[in-house]
C-alpha cells in the first residue's frame, strides 16, 4: 500500500477520465465533478445520507489542492420543509471525502451545494471531520476564508499565508490548529484545542473563547481585543503584543515575553510575566501569587494587583497609582519606582527606588543590599523607612 502523503495526492483511479473540469480560482487547483457517483476507493471517498440523496442531480465533488491560493466558502441549500414541518431528505447533508494539501484527507459535510467559486457573497457551513488520520487539511495555502465551519481534525491550518476565520468551532480534538502561518484574523470563534496557536506572525484575534493550553508560544505580533482565554503557560516568549478586554485564566501566563502593552485586562494566573521584558500593563486587575519575578523593565499604570509576593527580583520595576491587595514580602531585591494607593502588608528587601505607600505593616531589611526607600504617607506613620 502507497504511504499516505502519496495516496493522499492521486486523483482517484478513473475519475479524471468520467470527471468534468470546473474552473476554480487559484494556482494548483483542479475541481472534478464525477459524472456518476462512484464506490469509495482507497484516499478518496464519496459517501451520502441516505438512500434519498443518492438520487440527487448533484453529483460527487472531488477536490485536489496542492498548496495554492483559494477561498473556501460552502452555501448550503434552503430548508425544505416536510408534510410533518421537518427538513426534507433532499436537504440533508451530504459528506465528500476530499483531498487537501500534500498528503492529507477530510470528511466535509455541507448543504446541499458543493464548494463554491470564491466569492464575497460565499457562507460556509462546513464540518471537518473524519478518521483519525485525516489531518492538515489546508497545509501550506494562502488566502483562505473561512466562515461558519467546524473543525475536529488535528493540524488544520500550518504553514499558511493570509488566514480569515470567522464565526467558527475548533474542538478539543482539534490539536495545534495554526502553525507557522502569518497574516491571521480569527473573529467570533472558539478555539479549544492544545496548544491552538505556536511559531505565527501578525495575527489578530477579536471576540474569541480560547480553551487551549500553551497557545501562542513563541508568536509575534499579535493582537487580542475581547476574547476571554483559560489556559497553561499562555503565550509563553511571544513578542510584540497588544491585548485589550481579555479575560484570562491560567498559571504560568505571559512568560519571557517581550513588547507587550496590555490594556483593559484580567488575569487570573500565577507566576505571571516571569522573566518578561518591555511590557506595559494598564487599567487592569492582575491576581495570582508570585508576579513578574525576574522581569525588566516593566510598568504597570493604574492595576489592581492581589496576591503573595510579587515583583522580586526586578529590574526596572515602575507602578504608578497601583493597588496592591492581599500582598506581602512585596518587592524583594527589586530595582522599582513604585507608587501603590492602598496599605500593603510587608515590604521585603528593595534593592534600589524610592517605594510610596500610605501605609505598610512590616518593612523587613535584613541584607545589607536593601537601600530602597520606602515613604509611608498616611498621617501617623513613619515619614520614610
């Protein structure tokens, strides 16, 4: 039996022969309409509903792409209804086993219409699904819009150039969904697979769910407006960010990233911006123990900040008209100019700066390094210490 990166990119045997060549729009592809719908053969497969849509006019589409330019856009037909108010067995979907990319196969489930020429007028529709081996189903393409689509197949988007998913499901079973791709908008669309985003390039992500654990590592420039995220170690050495209205949940966030401007947030983390550097954090509520250990120059401008000791170990440090609730052993061996609007319950340590606070339960300097100063500003407390 031929490897599977060879089957998958042979036109099924004879098909050509009886098959109709529809133009499609885009270097590298062939669109096949058989004539008659033939028995599934080994790579290639046609299957339908029911004994009904066996007698439909619309015969089987057989697609073969080869890492070119094209839009994919499903539409289905209208909902006929029955005597009984239910959808007539002529509009049920219908499944093609289609062939994409180099060496992959997909199960597309659609309306009653098969791929359709690109379009502005195109809605999708679709559903990837499939065996356990059909993956990468648009490996190494450009220019592809998708609306309205369901995906349960591993690796759907790698090595893609000009991506516009909207309105879609990407499933648990959907692992590593976009890869080593660039020029990427993803709108209104759930995004539940590990590790759903690695290794891409201006990317814009807008109203999203994100469910995925280790996205975005190592990515540049990408832009998240109104999406909520619950992940693990989420965006870890990612560069050159900008978030507005996120809500995300999940240890190990935002670590050694580098450029980043955060507006408008909530995190629910721990060990949050370990090592980062370059980043500003604004009019955002950040709770989890431990933030920003290691990281250099980092501002963080009218926060709420809620946890254990954060910000050790810092170079650069700057807060300006910060809350800090629930902290203690604050700024240990930091570097940080630093002006918190609320009491903090222990200053540990502060390397060097100048640490305003109304009021504070313990300084402890028990190094001789420590030479921060800490000003207490509310009436009755010590002037500095």
């Amino acid at each position: 039996m031929a490897p599977r990166a060879e089957r998958a990119s042979q036109v099924p045997p004879g098909a050509e022969a009886q098959a109709q060549r529809i133009p499609f729009g885009g270097k590298g592809v062939s669109l096949f309409r058989q004539s008659q719908p033939s028995r599934p053969r080994e790579g290639c497969s046609y299957r339908e509903n029911g004994a009904e849509n066996q007698k439909n006019d619309a015969a089987p589409v057989v697609a073969i792409f080869a890492g070119m330019r094209y839009t994919i856009s499903c539409t289905p037909g209208p909902a006929t209804p029955g005597p009984d108010g239910t959808e007539s067995s002529a509009d049920r979907p219908r499944k093609e086993r289609l062939l994409y990319g180099n060496h992959s196969t997909a199960n597309l489930r659609s309306g009653a219409g098969p791929l359709r020429q690109p379009g502005p007028a195109g809605k999708g529709h679709c559903s990837f699904d499939g065996p356990a081996d059909g993956e990468s189903a648009f490996k190494e393409c450009s220019d592809i819009q998708v609306e309205r689509c369901f995906f349960n197949l591993r690796y759907p988007f790698w090595h893609d150039h000009g991506l516009k998913l909207t309105g879609s499901e990407l499933t648990a079973l959907c692992r590593a969904a976009l890869w080593y791709s660039d020029h990427i908008e993803i709108t209104d669309t759930k995004l539940h697979g590990i590790k759903a985003l690695r290794e891409c390039r201006e990317a814009v992500l807008r109203g999203c769910d994100v469910i995925s654990p280790e996205f975005g590592w190592s990515s540049r420039q990408v832009r998240m407006e109104d999406c909520t995220a619950e992940s693990e170690y989420f965006m870890m050495r990612a560069e050159d960010l900008q978030f507005k209205n996120v809500r995300m949940k999940g240890k190990y966030s935002f670590q050694y990233i580098r450029n980043a401007v955060f507006d408008h947030c909530d995190f629910d983390t721990k060990d949050a911006f370990w090592h980062a550097k370059n980043v500003v954090v604004r009019d955002s509520v950040v709770k989890g123990e431990y933030l920003a250990w290691y990281c250099e120059d980092v501002t963080f401008e009218r926060c709420r900040i809620i946890g254990t000791q954060p910000l050790c170990y810092c170079k650069g440090l700057k807060l300006i008209d910060c809350e800090m609730v629930d902290t203690d052993l604050a700024f240990e061996r930091s570097e940080v100019e630093a002006t918190v609007t609320t009491p903090v319950l222990s200053i540990k340590n502060p390397l060097s700066g100048r640490i305003t606070v109304p009021a504070v339960g313990e300084i402890i300097r028990d190094i001789p390094q420590a030479r921060g100063e800490v000003l207490v500003t509310q009436t009755g407390g010590p002037a500095c210490a």
